[in-house]
C-alpha cells in the first residue's frame, strides 16, 4: 500500500500517522531510523530552507549637498552580487542601512550608490490626495544621483567592522 492511497482517502497528514504506521511505511529494519528522520527534519526545519544568507557589515554615514546636511530622502546600495541595503536620511543627515533586517548593514563588495531627495520623501509636507496620483516631486539634489548608472558613487563594504559612507554632494 503507498503512502498515498493509505493516507489521501481520510485527510491524514503523515504527521498524525504515528510511530508504528511509520515504521511500517520505512524500508528499512532497523528500529532507530524513525528517530533518526524525526531529529534530521526536526533539523531542517530549525535551519530553514533557504540555505545561509550573506554576510552583513554595518554601514552608516551622513549625507550633505553643498555643506548642508540632507534632511530626508533615502540611500540604496546596490551589490554586485546580492540583496541591495537601504537606509533612510535622518534629519541631521545621518543614514544607517539595512538589508535583512533593521541597521544590520550591507553585503560584502562593491556597491553602486542611489541617493534620493524628492519633496515627496519630506516628512513635514502635506499628506498627498488620496485621489491623485502620488508624484515623486522635484529633487533637492542634482537628478544624476537618484540613478546607479549616473550617480559615479560606488562603495566598497569591508569586513572590518562598522563602516562610514560620508559624502557632500554637489553640482
């Protein structure tokens, strides 16, 4: 009898079936492989499915254009390889970035930066119309740096603790 047939017709899960109806299903005659399976995907499922993710680094700076530090907006890291890491611009110019989860930083290697600074990113202006299109509204900053591909900004993340990414911007 397959698993399928013995269990599908009644909605049993192989979860529900038991030690003994699993070492009958087993193909094997040693007594200790249900435990083994049990403690191997006990394991799996501990571990998750997705394998190791990268390394972090934290990375944290302070943006400025002209001598005068950002008030908002927001930084993206974009690696070579991986998951890009985001940060948003505090009102004293500060950033710290993240990538899984809150300030843990960026991946290793080389990242092409973003930088934005839209009046829509202001957190003192009006609520925008719920019955209008949201527009990005004009950049605070030149445009080139809102884009990987003209901002000319790259940065290398080091495994060699916190890193500082600190640039005045200009024309």
């Amino acid at each position: 009898m397959s698993c399928r047939n013995e269990t599908m017709g009644r909605g049993l899960s192989p979860f529900s079936w038991g030690r003994g109806r699993l070492e009958r299903m087993m193909p094997t005659t040693k007594k200790g492989t249900v435990p083994l399976l049990a403690c191997v995907l006990a394991a799996l499922a501990i571990a998750g499915c997705g394998g190791s993710r990268l390394k972090t680094v934290p990375v944290e700076g302070k943006l400025a254009y002209k001598g005068e530090a950002l008030k908002f907006g927001s930084v993206l890291f974009q690696p070579e390889h991986g998951p890009p890491a985001r940060g948003e611009i505090q009102p004293d110019g500060t950033f710290r970035l993240s990538t899984f989860g809150t300030n843990d930083g960026a991946v290793l290697g080389t990242h092409r930066v973003q930088i934005a600074c839209n009046e829509s990113q202001d957190p003192n202006a009006p609520p925008p119309n719920p019955d209008v299109e949201v527009a990005r509204g004009e950049s605070l900053i030149p445009e080139k740096y809102s884009n990987y591909a003209t901002s000319g900004i790259t940065f290398e993340v080091e495994d060699e603790g916190t890193q500082r990414f600190d640039r005045d911007l200009s024309d």
